[in-house]
C-alpha cells in the first residue's frame, strides 16, 4: 500500500495488524486507539497530517514506523510534509474575545466514556451567535474538527495548555446558523439510469440499526476499499448531511432517493 501525509488512520490499521502498535509507539496521545470505539471514531477521519498535529510529531515519524512493515512512501509527499513545529499565527479573533463571549465545553469526560463528541459539539456550533466564541476544551488539538468547520467559514485557534490539555476556540465569523443544505432535487437525478449503470456492480451496507455517529464512519470505511467501477449501495435512515461535503472533497459522486420518513437509499461512486 502506497500512503502520503493524507492517508487516513483506519486505512493503515486496515491494512496491517501491527500498524496500530507502531503507530501507538510514535507518542504516548495515540494510546486512545487502543479503545475500539475511540478508534473508529478518531481513525476514519483523521489522516496522518491531522494526526501528526495531534500527536506533537511530523508525518516523516509515521513514515519511519510504517515503512518496516511494507508501506510505500510517497516521496514527493513526504518531501512536502508540513511538521507541527512550526509556530501558528494568533488570529485576529483570539486578540479579542471578551470573556462573556466565550462558551465553554469540555469533551474530556463524553471522549472517556468511549462516545464520539461530535454531536454535542455541533449542537453548541449551531448555537452560537455572532461574536461568540466556542471553546472546547479537549486532550489532544481536534484538526479534523477544525477542519470540518473551516468548511463551514469558522476559524479557529488551539492553545496547548499541557501535553493534555488543549483549549480549541472556534469563531463564528456571521450570525446565521450553520446551514447544510438538505433538500436538493439534483441528488436524485437519473436514479435509476445510475443505477442501472453499476448493475451486477454494487457493494451493499445497511447501516440502519447503528448509532450516530457510527453510519458516517462505516460509509467512509467502507468506501476505502471499494474497488474501482463499482458503486456503494446504503441503506439508511436519513439523508447524512454532514457525510456528503466528505463525499465531495474525496472526488465521490453520489444520488439520493428517499423511500420514505425511516428510509433513504444512497449510490456512491466515482465517475
């Protein structure tokens, strides 16, 4: 398997078994992918660059520990890794936040209980009014939530506190809520022509019966090794809002038909 600083976390432990360990052994904020469900949560949207982030490393560390076990390194990747010594600029809205703006939420005892914090913390984003700031305090700098939010026009800023402790604030640059679209007459277009078109040619996930946020994940894992010229075929429960903007940036193309209020079919692909 070739990997660069994008690939994602789950796709190494995938690929080899001992890939956890080795990467465990990079930094002591990595041994809360031992947990099975922290690991699912964390790997499959984290790559080795958010990773590294994280961890307090640069991706060339990754690459040391998992060459040995038969990765391929991308040299030119590798070449342009971005290492986390560098130091960040402080933003505008950071010189400025008043005290009685900042809304605090600690993710530390949702994270230790072995549940994802996602949807508490999208619950507060949406909350917020213009000049609020959220700061969630958390053990270790949430890149990909940053990252996932600064789709989103959020800027946002980490102050490491300790080795763990990490204050990440979040600006909310307009006072509007944050809007997904969730109503698009595009998304079924051409559902049966598209379908037809990967006839004999479908992987099939039902992911139903899972708990948030576990049907996102289980998509994008799944997606992984899809091979080339088939199409993923789900079954859920609603439209995943948050999923598609992944789909997008990972060059997916997708069609949505609605069956009823409890039933969603979903085709992802690449053209």
């Amino acid at each position: 398997m070739i990997i660069n600083s994008n690939t994602k976390i789950a796709a190494l432990i995938k690929q080899h078994p001992e890939a956890l360990e080795a990467i465990v052994s990079i930094s002591s904020k990595f041994e809360k992918l031992r947990n099975p469900l922290l690991r699912k949560v964390i790997a499959g949207r984290t790559s080795i660059t958010m990773a590294s982030k994280m961890g307090g490393c640069s991706a060339d560390d990754f690459f040391k520990k998992l060459q040995p076990l038969g990765f391929e390194i991308d040299k030119e990747a590798a070449a342009k890794d971005d290492t986390v010594g560098e130091k960040k600029p402080v933003p505008q809205f950071f010189k400025k936040i008043q005290p009685d703006k900042i809304i605090e939420l600690d993710v530390r005892p949702v994270i230790e209980t072995g549940k994802d914090p996602l949807n508490v913390i999208m619950k507060h984003v949406n909350e917020l009014k213009a000049g609020e700031v959220l700061k969630i305090i958390n053990s270790f700098e949430p890149t990909p939530l940053m990252h996932l939010l600064g789709k989103q026009g959020f800027e946002s800023y980490s102050e490491i506190i300790s080795d763990d402790l990490v204050n990440t604030y979040f600006h909310k640059k307009v006072d509007k809520p944050l809007e997904i679209e969730t109503n698009n007459k595009q998304w079924a277009e051409n559902w049966d022509e598209t379908l037809h078109r990967f006839d004999e040619k479908l992987e099939t996930i039902d992911v139903r019966e899972l708990q948030m946020p576990m049907p996102m994940h289980t998509i994008l894992e799944t997606l992984e090794t899809l091979p080339a010229g088939k199409a993923l075929f789900v079954y859920h429960k609603r439209i995943p809002v948050f999923l598609l903007p992944e789909l997008e940036e990972q060059k997916f193309s997708y069609r949505i038909k609605e069956i009823n209020n409890a039933e969603v079919h979903l085709l992802i692909y690449k053209d």
